[in-house]
C-alpha cells in the first residue's frame, strides 16, 4: 500500500499534470481503471499502479453555464477511452456547440500559482 | 431483524413561517417554531420529546443545536447529514429507535434562512481537486447534465421539462402557503433566463428561508393523539455517490433501490399509490424518480408528464404542495416533501385535496442525484 507519510494519491496526479499526463490508476487485482486517484481501490484491493491515459476520450454530458456578467462556459464529463471518466471542458469551440457523443482529447491547462495544472480537451473530430 | 410496516406513525406536522424571514432570525428559531407548531398538531408538549433528529447546512451539530434551544435531554439523537433526503432518513432511524424502545416520541427537524444570509453563505461548497477548477454551478450543473443525458439517450424535449414546472405552478396556485402566485406557461419556462443548459431559472427550485417538523410516535400511541395517525408503511434509503463525476449512469438514479425496498415492506406497488411527493429541486428530478421508482418505464418520464399529466386533473397527483419549483424550497426540501404527503393521507390539502388519499410515496433526493430515500405513508385503512 502506498505510504501516505511519503506521497499522497493526489500529490501524485498532479507530479504527473506538471508533466503534461493525464495520470490515472489500475486495480490490478481486477483490471479496473479507478479515478479519483486513491490509496485504497473501490472494494477494497491496495494493488493500485498508476498509468497515463492517451488522452482520447468522448463527450458523455455537457452543460454551459451563464455566470451572470461572462461569456458562456462549457463544463462536460468525459468518458476516457482507458475505462474511467472525468470532469472538464471542451476549449477552442463555442461551449453551446459542444455535444453528447464528441470525440475530444486532452490538452494541460497551465493553473496558476494556486491552481496547479489540470486536464482540459479540444475537439478531436468526429463523434462516437 | 428489520423494520415492521406500519409499526409507528406520524403523528404531528408543520413548517415554521416559510418564504423570506426577518433579519437576524436563526436555522434554529425555524426548527423551534415548527417543533412547537408540530407537537401543538398532535398535542403533545416539548417535554415530552425524548428522540431528536435534524440535520442543517447552517447548522453542524443540528441535533444539539435544537436540544440546547429547546431544553430537551434526549434519549436518543440522530444527526445524519446527506442533503436533502436527511429526513427520510431520519425517519426509517426513528422507526428503529421507537421500534426498539431507544425512545418514544420522536421529532425531526429542520431550518433554514438561504435566502436571508444568501446560498453561498447558507451552503458553502466543499472544494473538490477534480471539479471546483472547471466552475459547475453547482448543484444546478450536475442536474442539468443529467437532463442533458435524459435528452440524448431517449429523446426528452425541452417542453417536457417546463411541463414539470408548469403542473408545479398550477399545484401551487391551489396552496394559500405557496411562494409563487401567478400562472406559469411552457413558453415562459423554455424563455426565462438560461442558467446551465438546458435549464432556466425555471427549472430550478425556489431559494427560500423555512423549516419544518414532524413528531413520529408507536402505532398504538398515535391513535390516542389529536390527528388521524399517518402510518409508515415503507422505508428504503440508498446513497449511490458524492460528485457528480462518479454517478455511474446520469439517467439512472438510486430512487431504483430506495422505492422497490420500500415497495416490499409496504407490501405495495406503484398502483397503489394515490399521491406522490418527489423531490423536485429541478425538472429533471420527477421524470427521473417516475421512472425509478416504478411509475413508467425507464426513458418514458418525458412523455409520462406531457399534456398536464401530473398537474391538477391529471392522470397521476404529483407534488400537491406546488413542490420546491413553485411553493417551497430551504435548502433542503426532504422534510416539506414528507408533509405534504401527511396531508394528503389525513385530508387535510383543502382545493389541491386527492380524493380517496389512502397511500401516499414521499420521495427525497440529496446532494446531486447522490441519496435516495423513499418513505410510503397510509391512513388506517391501509394497515
């Protein structure tokens, strides 16, 4: 099991951001993909390998959001192609055009001094 | 062991002053004056109280809160906290404790001032490393994408989510208590400001300040008591996630455990029932709870309500009250939800009365589409 006076699930995901990967781990006991990143899988198992994901995923749901005073904001959830879905959003197209069913991929946001950096998608072209 | 069909029953309700509240009025005044307003309903007194239960977003130690206000040493307490379904909750684990002679009169409470101190301020959010960075209006986001969903994979219209507000509006105009006062089209739902796609404003509940109470007794003392007893055929509570990432399917809620377990120990089906009380913090939530808890086939809610379905003269009564869209909402709703559904089996709702009222399924739904939890009441005839 990972010791957590060492390395956390989370401080982990963000070394691998700083990279510029979309870290995600694997129970191996079962061959699950697990996300949220975590120090004991779902059900229990503690044979836990992290994995970085291709970054190919699809549009499983997808709101815009109208902050009173900004431009519209797209949010979505993202199903990833190695088994495990996300939330994020869909950047470089109009947030209302934005569907069920689009194929993105993945591109690292920057963050900020607060903020560290985070997974956004682009549009990858066509639909599933 | 489990829990026994109609072994006790509620024996008083109330809400507190509902609406917009006076300045500097707390959570716990709410609590208190629907506490007292509820124990006058059955005619009971605060020292008779021995169980507490209450949960409050502006309130973490709830249970204590209400006991240092009121004076009361309970034998038994119960704060759980899982949103807006606490309270059906609340009641399955006052089943448990009177059942079990842990206590004998039991009250649940609740209260709320969101729209005195703001949302913001009434519930503030938990940070979440995976979602608080995109921004979700939440929980109106997450809502909203599961309508999204609802729409793609079986063909939902727009025009039936605002039937679900418009038959909430017509509700409400036959409740003197409801909040909202003037008739609502399907134009003026789809029209109103855009808040998360695909929902406006009126989509969404109300934002109000309340609270409420309900006080739970053994069967057999209820019927020495002031009201008709209002028995608690059935209980199921189920919770199915936290954020909105990790719903395993956003068409498909945990109301799909909660009401078939409380079907069985009612010893019920959908048919039977003569009213319902769902949830209804978006328009999403009723075709979502119709369908899961058995009223219609998985994907049909959309054309279920359509045509004025589940307004007044409709096929089905759903949310007597007006709902949290057009009478009520404090944040959390789960208890006004109960209620009404209490009203209906004694017969007391006056112009928006269900005839024949005999079984009635209060359904509560916390967090975002998170906890599920179903409680079926019957009048005597039921037992």
């Amino acid at each position: 099991m990972v010791d957590l006076t060492k390395a956390s699930p989370l401080g982990t995901y963000y070394e691998h951001c700083k990279r510029g990967e979309l870290a995600y781990q694997v129970n191996r006991d079962d061959g699950n993909a697990v996300f949220f990143p975590r120090a004991v899988a779902p059900g229990g198992g503690t044979n836990l390998e992290w994995r970085v994901s291709k970054g190919l995923g699809t549009v499983y749901s997808t709101t815009v959001v109208y902050y009173r005073n900004e431009p519209p904001l797209n949010v979505a959830l993202i199903d990833l192609d190695e088994g495990f879905r996300l939330m994020s959003r869909i950047e470089d197209i109009d947030p209302t055009h934005v569907k069920i069913g689009m194929r993105v991929k993945v591109r690292m946001h920057p963050g900020d001094e607060k903020q560290p950096p985070y997974p956004v998608f682009t549009s990858a072209g066509g639909a599933k | 062991m489990s829990l026994k069909r109609g072994s006790i029953a509620v024996a008083g309700v109330a809400e507190s002053d509902l609406g917009q509240v006076a300045p500097h009025t707390s959570p716990i005044d709410l609590m208190a004056q629907a506490s007292l307003r509820a124990l006058d309903d059955c005619g009971l007194k605060v020292s008779d109280v021995d169980g507490v239960l209450a949960a409050a977003t502006q309130a973490r130690y709830a249970p204590g809160q209400i006991c240092e206000y009121l004076g009361i040493k309970p034998k038994y307490f119960d704060g759980t906290m899982i949103g807006g379904s606490s309270f059906m909750t609340h009641v399955a684990h006052a089943q448990a404790a009177i059942e079990t002679g842990m206590c004998e009169v039991a009250l649940i409470a609740y209260g709320s001032t969101q729209r005195t101190v703001s949302r913001a301020a009434a519930s503030p959010r938990e940070y979440n490393p995976f979602e608080t960075q995109y921004r979700p209006l939440l929980p109106i986001s997450a809502y909203a994408m599961a309508a999204a969903r609802h729409m793609h994979e079986y063909g939902t219209t727009r025009e039936q989510l605002a039937e679900v507000a418009v038959a909430a509006r017509q509700w409400a105009l036959l409740n003197p208590k409801a909040w909202e006062k003037e008739p609502l089209t399907i134009e003026q739902v789809i029209k109103a400001r855009m808040v998360s796609h695909p929902f406006t404003v009126r989509d969404c509940c109300l934002v109000l300040d309340g609270g409420g109470a309900m006080i739970l007794v053994s069967a057999k003392r209820a019927k020495t008591l002031k009201k008709p007893p209002v028995y608690v055929l059935g209980v199921g509570e189920t919770m199915s996630h936290v954020s909105i990432s990790n719903m395993p399917d956003l068409t498909v809620s945990a109301a799909s455990e909660s009401g078939p377990k409380a079907f069985r120990m009612a010893r019920l089906k959908p048919a039977d029932v003569d009213m319902l009380s769902l949830y209804d913090a978006f328009t999403i939530n009723p075709i979502l709870f119709l369908e899961d808890l058995g009223f219609c086939p998985k994907g049909e809610g959309g054309r279920f309500v359509s045509g004025g379905a589940i307004a007044p003269g409709g096929k089905l009564a759903v949310n007597t009250s007006g709902g949290g869209l057009s009478y009520c909402h404090p944040g959390m709703y789960g208890l006004l939800v109960m209620i009404e559904a209490v009203r209906q089996v004694r017969g007391e709702c006056g112009k928006r009365q269900v005839k024949d009222c005999e079984v009635a399924l209060a359904h509560g739904n916390g967090g975002v589409l998170s906890t599920q939890c179903t409680v079926i009441f019957g009048s005597d005839k039921t037992l």
